[in-house]
C-alpha cells in the first residue's frame, strides 16, 4: 500500500495537503488547498502503479490514464464532481476534483441503523433520481463511461440536498464492440459487484454491470443489511433475500425494480438507466418527505369547516345539558 503523503505538503506548487479523506488500495483520496485560488478546497485522487510492471507496461498504464483523465476533464454535470486537472509525479498520478461538502449516504443509512430506524424511500428514490441522471450522462459519453464502484460511500448529499457521485477511482472507458479498457483499475466491492466484473479487465463489462451496482446500493439504502454478494448468489440462489422482507415499509414496485437490476445475467436487467428509473419511479414525482410543524388551529378550519363547526355546536350542546344537570 503506497505510504500517504502529510499533511502541508505541496503538490505542483499549488495543491496542499490538508488531509486523507478516503484511501484504498491503489492510493488515497486527499482534502487540498488550491494556493492559486484562494478558498478553494479540492480533492485529489491519488493512484500509484504497480511496482512490479515493466517500463513499457508502466509507460502504456501512465499514458491510458492522461487520456482517461482528459476524457473525465470534460465531463460538466450537476451530479459530477467537476474534474480540473491531472498531473504526475515520480510513481504516482494525480486527478484533481471539486471537493463535495456533506456526507455520504452509508453515513446517513448508519445513522438511521442507530436509531433503529430505515431511510424514508421517498428520499432514497429522489437520490436514485439524482444517480440516474448522472449514470445517464456517463453513459451517453462517447466512447460510453462505467463508474464501476457505484455504492452508497461513493454517494454524497450536498447541504443543498444536490447528490454528486464521486470517486472516479474505477472508471472505465467502453470500447465499442469489445471489452472496456481502463487504467484506473480494480473491480469494485464485492456487495455492489456483478459477476461479469470479477473477471477484472478481462471480463466483460458494460453499462448493464452499472445497473447492478445501483440496484444492490439501493437495497443497502433501504433494509440496512448488504445484500449477499453475486458469487454467493452464484452458488445459492436463494441467498439473497427480498428486501421487503427485511423492509415491509418498502413498496412492492420499488423492490421489483431493485431486484430486476439485480439479476446476475445482464441480459435479465434493464437495458440502460432511464429503463431502470423507469421501473423505480415512472414519470411521476417521487414522494418528498413532510416537514413536521405544530397543528395550528386556523389548518384544523382549514381542512374541513363545516364539519368542525358542526362538532363545536354538539360540543356546546353537550355543555349546556351537563351544566343543567348539575344545577
């Protein structure tokens, strides 16, 4: 594992590490600031080779991620980390991105587990909104875009309640006809990963293997329990539970269309991502959750008069005889 870089140190003359907010095998992700803009924070994808690749096997890995990161720079969605730049240095690549306040949504689904509580599928499926869109855009680029790491720490909820998927540490670049082609290499966690995906580089991938990993974050975000892993599911077909039996809260549509994105063939999922939004939520408007208030009086009046008015006259009725009676 490559030893991060410490904190104040600077990258390029312009970039100083302030902190390690994410880090996996191939690298960290760092919180900077941007010395050329003044108040801007970014974050910085690190990627370090294999040590063990050869020049001309590190000269081809090193030239396929400039061409990816430029690919990535050119990307503007409101669901997308904006992508400003991409460097070298000694072993290492660099992509830097817009850094993306708030938390992500394995936060969220933690924080309701420990109130014994699951997130409101009205809020899941406005976020599953929000990551088609952004799945849509990836995969109309030419050549298309897989995320291929698409799970809930990976989804972040801006203050302003904007969800941006991050981390384009496992992206990928369709190559038509044949299997993808990437640099930034890996093959995703487990409990997100089609079967197709574990096969690396060599297996076949396609927007469909997106579809899975959207389908299986939706059923973490909404039982709190991960959903048994495809080669599990490969094995023991019936490891994998409905969600609504973990879930009752959970509508009958919504865990259809989770567990059709779920299927282990792809040819069994939906065809792209609009056909996937359109199993989850159809052209209607997803349910937003009520704020509380206090019931006031003049909403009471509000919602029926007459009837409130006639139940005042019964009350007062009612009043009258009881104080008769006890005179």
């Amino acid at each position: 594992m490559p030893v991060p870089l410490k904190a104040g140190e600077i990258l390029r003359g312009r970039y100083r590490i302030n902190r390690i907010i994410g880090q996996g095998g191939m690298g960290s992700i760092y919180l900077a600031d941007d010395l050329r803009l003044s108040g801007r924070l970014c974050a910085l994808k690190e990627v370090e080779h294999d040590r063990s690749l050869s020049p001309e096997l590190l000269q081809q890995a090193r030239e396929q991620f400039f061409r990816e990161a430029t690919i990535l720079a050119r990307l503007d969605h409101p669901n997308l980390p904006k992508v400003s730049d991409f460097f070298s240095i000694g072993n290492r690549d660099y992509l830097v991105m817009d850094y993306v306040p708030g938390k992500d949504l394995r936060t969220l689904m933690i924080e309701a587990r420990q109130k014994g509580e699951f997130l409101f599928e009205g809020d899941v499926l406005n976020w599953a909104n929000q990551l088609a869109d952004a799945l849509a855009y990836l995969h109309s680029q030419n050549p298309p875009i897989l995320h291929r790491d698409i799970k809930p720490s990976n989804l972040k909820l801006t203050p302003s309640g904007l969800l941006k998927l991050v981390d384009f540490g496992l992206v990928k670049l369709l190559a038509p006809g044949e299997v993808t082609i990437t640099v930034l290499q890996g093959q995703g966690t487990a409990i997100y990963t089609p079967l197709e995906q574990y096969g690396g580089d060599s297996g076949h991938t396609d927007i469909r293997s997106d579809i899975y990993a959207f389908g299986a974050t939706l059923y973490h975000l909404l039982t709190n329990t991960p959903p048994a892993d495809a080669r599990e599911r490969f094995l023991n077909p019936e490891s994998l539970i409905p969600p609504r039996q973990i879930n009752p809260a959970i509508s009958n549509r919504t865990e259809r269309a989770i567990l059709e994105a779920m299927n282990l063939h792809p040819d069994q999922r939906p065809e792209n991502v609009e056909a996937f939004r359109q199993m989850l939520v159809g052209d209607q408007p997803t349910i937003t959750r009520p704020i509380a208030r206090p019931i006031q009086l003049r909403d009471i009046l509000k919602s029926d008069p007459e009837r409130i008015l006639w139940w005042i006259s019964i009350g007062l009725t009612l009043l009258m005889l009881l104080t008769i009676v006890i005179r």
